[in-house]
C-alpha cells in the first residue's frame, strides 16, 4: 500500500500545478500568432474560448462534476465574464492596437494589482522578501519587452489599447481575489465544474459577437495548423487555468499570480528553441524575472539555500 504524501509533498503539489500552468500558458504566445494568420483576431480568440468550454465540459461530465448553483454560479459567471470574456478580449484588443511590448508590460501589472487588492479585502500581506520578488519579476518582464515598447504606433491606438489591457489586468486580478475568496469558505468550490462555467460563460458571450462581426468567410476554417494552434491555446489554457485556480486554493492570491511573470521567460525559451536567438536584454531579463518570481513564490529556507548552491557551483563564486 502506498503511503500518503508527507507535509513537504503536499507543500509542493500546488507550486508543481503552478509550474505546469506557467508552461502552457507560456507556450501559448507562438500558436496564437500562427492560428491569427488564419482568421480574424476576434474570431481565434472566440474558438479558443468554445473549444475550451467543450473540453473542460467533456471531463466535467466524466468526472461527474455539478455545475455550480445559487449565488456561487453568480460567482462563476461573474468571473467568466471577467476572468474570461473581457480578459481574453482585452488582450487580443491590446495587443493589435498598442503592441505586444506595450500590452505585456501592462498586462503583467496584474501581480501588483493582486497585491494590493489582497492586502485590502483579503488581508494577505507578503513578506518583504516576496514583495521585493514581485518588484524584481515585473522588473525583468519591462527588460525582457523593452526591445518592443513604443514604436510607429498612432498616438490613438496606442492610447485605446494600452487602457485595454489595464482593463484586461485589473478583471483578471479581481477574479483571482474572488476565486480566492471561494475556495476559503468551508465547503469549497469544485474548481472542475467552476471553471468550465467560467468558460462556458466566456465562449457564449464572445462567440456570436465574432460571428456577427467577422461572419465565416474570413478563416481559413480547413487548415489543421489553424486548428491545431486553436486547440493548444484553448483547451491546452483551459486546463492551465484549472490548474492555477487548484494552486490559488493553497497559496496567498499574490504569490500565486507572482508566478505568471514568468509566461514571458518561457515564451523567449519557445523562440530560442525555434532558432530565434533574442537579444542579450531579452537574456538578463529572464533571469531577472525567474529570480524575482523564485523570491516572492519559494519558502524562506528554499530561498537561502539557493546562495550556497550558487556558491559551490558557479566559478569564482566562493571567492
């Protein structure tokens, strides 16, 4: 028989799903581009939405799951608008009217915004030493899309889409305090069927603007490198939020979301391994990014134990 996992494995679980979470949705940014060359922006990012509903559908009845009911499927829909429908909205929108330098840098204020918005209703406070993480993450995330900010984009756009993604920022924030927020209450919350509610309530909002606007003759709806990119970035996002909501259960909502300063530093590694070598900044500011998020998300004495190891491993380091 085998034993259950110890306190240490069960401290570990929600970082491992965070981790797993970051990876996807790092791994994200280059199907998207290719699934955009397909279709119009508005439409991909509905399909993602529906294909995902679907998915996340599909194992909520093999699991059978209850969907949410009474004030905690207000809750759910609630959040799908926010979490889902304005955010994936505001970032498509941000993204084409002001850059994806622009729109990263914006778009990553969340963590602070979730600092703040925690401290204030949430009473969560992170230690010093996390607070100087989160600082130190943003502040790799702004070197490592320096190289993309501003640009010959209209004074207009640039405006539009940079409230935009402040919009799409602040709605994720409030929805990671409310999902927060849920999972403390004594029953908790299936975060199977709350999340496929989320999406359900994001994919039927957005969907038929998409067909009403951009109609079905301007996707290329026989490509399969179109539908392969919609599936990674829909279902494939899905499952990484469900994992990120399991995670914020166990962990203070601004540690959590501290860690999704690093979908910008796995996103560079996809381009690396695509054979895109970036520039040296791009480099110093994924460091600079893992080691803030290292920082705010890790234990104290995992984190003290990182110099020794730099100290005994790296060359000239002990001197």
């Amino acid at each position: 028989m085998t034993a259950p996992p110890g306190p240490q494995g069960r401290a570990q679980a929600p970082l491992l799903l965070l981790g797993v979470a970051v990876v996807i949705f790092g791994t994200g940014y280059w199907p998207t581009a290719v699934a955009a060359e397909h279709g119009p922006t508005l439409m991909v990012t509905a399909l993602r939405l529906v294909t995902s509903a679907l998915a996340l559908l599909a194992i909520a009845i093999v699991l059978q799951s209850q969907l949410p009911r009474g004030r905690l499927l207000g809750w759910a829909i609630l959040t799908g608008v926010l979490m889902v429908a304005v955010f994936h909205w505001g970032l498509t929108e941000a993204i084409a009217r002001a850059g994806p330098g622009n729109t990263a840098i914006l778009v990553n204020t969340n963590p602070l915004m979730v600092l703040v918005l925690a401290w204030i209703f949430l009473r969560e406070r992170l230690s010093p030493l996390g607070m100087l993480g989160l600082i130190t993450a943003f502040a790799g995330v702004v070197l490592m899309v320096s190289s993309q900010l501003g640009g010959s984009v209209d004074t207009t756009q640039l405006l539009l889409g940079s409230a935009l993604a402040v919009l799409a920022a602040l709605s994720w924030a409030v929805g990671v305090l409310i999902v927060r927020s849920l999972s403390q209450r004594p029953h908790g919350v299936d975060m199977v069927s709350f999340t496929t509610t989320q999406f359900l309530v994001g994919s039927l909002l957005l969907a038929p603007i998409a067909f009403a606007i951009e109609g079905t003759s301007g996707t290329d709806w026989g490509s399969d490198s179109f539908w392969a990119a919609t599936i990674w970035t829909g279902p494939g996002a899905a499952f990484a939020a469900l994992f990120f909501y399991v995670a914020l259960k166990q962990l203070p909502a601004a540690k959590t979301s501290s860690a999704l300063f690093l979908v910008p530093a796995v996103a560079v590694v996809v381009e690396i391994a695509r054979g895109s070598t970036p520039e040296a900044v791009v480099l110093v500011g994924m460091f600079v990014a893992v080691a803030g998020v290292a920082l705010a998300v890790l234990p104290r004495e995992q984190v003290g134990a990182i110099i020794p190891f730099l100290r005994r491993h790296l060359p000239g380091a002990s001197s």
